[in-house]
C-alpha cells in the first residue's frame, strides 16, 4: 500500500457528524450506541459507556504528507472498541469504565540519558509544537484494524529538545498507575505500569507522533488521554496510552506484553503478514466498522508504511526480530 499525498481536509470537514449533532448529543450518541452492544453481551442495562468528559477543540494543521486517504472510522468506532487493560479486558471496557479517570492536571518526566531531563507540565511539554493532523492505519495484533485521524507532534521534535547523549540507543515509555482510577489496575491483569519502547531510530522517525487529540478534540480517555504514542508500522500494543514517563536508554527496555508472553510478543513488533501470531494468522485483519464481521483485506507488510520504514531494518531478520 501507498501513501498518497493528502487530500487537503480540515478536520471539521472529516467530522460532520460531531458539527452536525453538536458534540455533547453526538458523544450521548456514542454511549447510546456502546450500550446497544452491551444489551446484545448480556451486561445490565445500566452499564453505560462512562461520559468521556468535556473535550476541547484542538487547533490542528491539516494535510500532512503522511496521511492515508482511506475513509478514517468515526468517533464513535474509535471511542467504544478500545484496548487498555488498565480499564478492563473487554473492548467495551475502557469507554464503560474510565469516567473517573483525571486527566489533567497532568505531567511527563524525562529522563535518562539526555542533557535536559525533569518533570514537566503537559502544556509546557507540548506547547513549542503546532498539533498535526495524521490520518493514520491502527493495525493491532489481534487481527483488526481501523483508521484514526489522530491529532499529534512528532515525538522526535519532542525528544531533540532534551539533547539525547550518545548512549540513548533506546526511548522507554510508561504509563500512570491510579488503581483508584483504573479498576483493571486493581485487578491486576497484567504487571502495572504497562511499559513500552523504541529504538531511537524508530523515536525519532517522522511518522512517530505522539498523539494529544482525535478528529480535532482532545483525546478521549478511553483512546489514552491525555497523552499517548502512535507508531503506525507497528502492531497497536507499542502505541502506549496515557505516558507520564519518559526514558532515554542505552539497553532495550523491557515492554510489558513482550514481559506477559514472550513467545508471543516481541520488542520490534512490526506488521508483518508472514509472521503469524502463534495462536492465529496474521495474513490479514478486519477493518472495525464495516457491517457486523468486518471486510477481510489482507494485511501489508510495516502495515503499508514499508516506503518510509523499512530502511530501518535492513539486515535484521524480521522472523528473529519480529
Ligand atoms: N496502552 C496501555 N497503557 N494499556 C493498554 O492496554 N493497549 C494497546 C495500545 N496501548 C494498551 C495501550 C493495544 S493492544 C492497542 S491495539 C491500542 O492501544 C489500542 O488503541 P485504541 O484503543 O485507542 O484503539
């Protein structure tokens, strides 16, 4: 697959539903629609999607070379089937149950083996960047897929203003732990905090962004508010949500799902068709939102970013590194 340049579109005109509706009623909508779903699971009918708080508009620069034209999902598709497993396990989960979580104030530590390092104030962290739009593929390792209009910076803008030394080899990611907020924190499904990393050639390259918004409004707790990393190539469980951490490294950090099941999940985790999941094939996916099953389409190597990305594995051998 190929990127073509984008078709100049703001993101008002990619979200006539939410300019149409008014946001409040088209958000309710939204819930409506993931309480329909929960009736169809059995989940008592007062289980209802969480409000996902007051979202506020984004200024955001549209046309980025980087974008895909491929029909983006909504708002709707995109806020009710979600992973964060710090809310549950269900899709449904993260919309239904994250209404507590406190997304601002909020601040991000920088770390490691840079010559700035120190915890700062999410406005000051992102503010000397103009918020992008990127209409990107989200390709998760359970075999679905969606197209997200995210609203981002490019981590590496970001992460040159900490002056990296010459032993960061790596960036390590965290996400918060409010077990008092996350209910699937105090579960306990997985080793919290949930834990991510790059290489830094990987961080550093232009279509890694870190994602602030989506179709143009802040993000939605469930899709990882305040804060999250989008890294399209790769399987969806890299992108970590909700970042208060992060780490210049000179080892590879360790990542959670490659910590949980290390057959299973590796640290590169790229797309790659040819390298099957042990438990099912990775051929091809199903594109949330199109009728009940999903259309099948086949999966594209790197997710069909190979043009730009795969430069940076030349020599590895994407079995072994997968
Ligand atoms: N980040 C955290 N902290 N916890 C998670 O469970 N799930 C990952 C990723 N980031 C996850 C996470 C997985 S498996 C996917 S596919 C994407 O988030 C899903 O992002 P979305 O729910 O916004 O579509």
């Amino acid at each position: 697959m190929i990127i073509r340049q984008a078709p100049d579109i703001r993101p008002s005109e990619i979200t006539p539903e939410a300019d149409f509706r008014g946001r409040r009623e088209f958000l309710r909508r939204a819930g409506v629609a993931g309480m329909g779903l929960l009736a169809g699971s059995g989940c008592a009918a007062d289980d209802k999607p969480a409000d996902p708080g007051e979202l506020r508009r984004l200024d955001v620069a549209s046309g980025s070379p980087f974008s895909t034209d491929e029909a983006p999902n909504s708002l709707e598709d995109i806020m009710s089937y979600c992973n964060f497993y710090e809310f549950g396990l269900d899709k449904r989960d993260p919309a239904k149950l994250s209404g507590d979580f406190q997304p601002r104030p909020w601040s991000v530590t920088v770390d490691g083996e840079a010559e700035v390092t120190g915890t700062f104030d999410l406005d000051d962290f992102i503010g000397p960047h103009p918020i992008e739009e990127r209409v990107y593929r989200l390709r998760c390792v359970e075999a679905w897929s969606m197209v997200v209009p995210w609203n981002g910076i490019p981590l590496g803008d970001v992460l040159k203003r900490f002056k990296p030394t010459s032993r960061a080899k790596y960036v390590a990611f965290e996400t918060v732990v409010r077990p008092e907020e996350m209910p699937g924190q105090r579960r306990g499904v997985l080793d919290f905090p949930y834990v991510e990393g790059l290489t830094m050639a990987e961080a550093m390259h232009p279509l890694t962004i870190l994602a602030v918004g989506v179709y143009g409004v802040t993000l939605p707790n469930q899709n990882g508010a305040p804060i999250r990393l989008v890294v399209p190539w790769k399987y969806g469980f890299k992108s970590i949500k909700s970042i208060v951490r992060i780490s210049f490294t000179e080892k590879e950090p360790p990542t959670t799902w490659n910590l949980a099941a290390p057959r299973e999940y590796g640290f590169y985790a790229n797309v790659n068709p040819e390298v099957d999941h042990p438990r099912w094939s990775q051929a091809s996916e199903r594109r949330v939102g199109t009728g009940f099953f999903g259309d099948r389409q086949p999966t594209v190597l790197f997710n069909g970013y190979g043009e730009q990305v795969a430069s940076l594995y030349d020599g590895l051998d994407l079995r072994k590194f997968f």
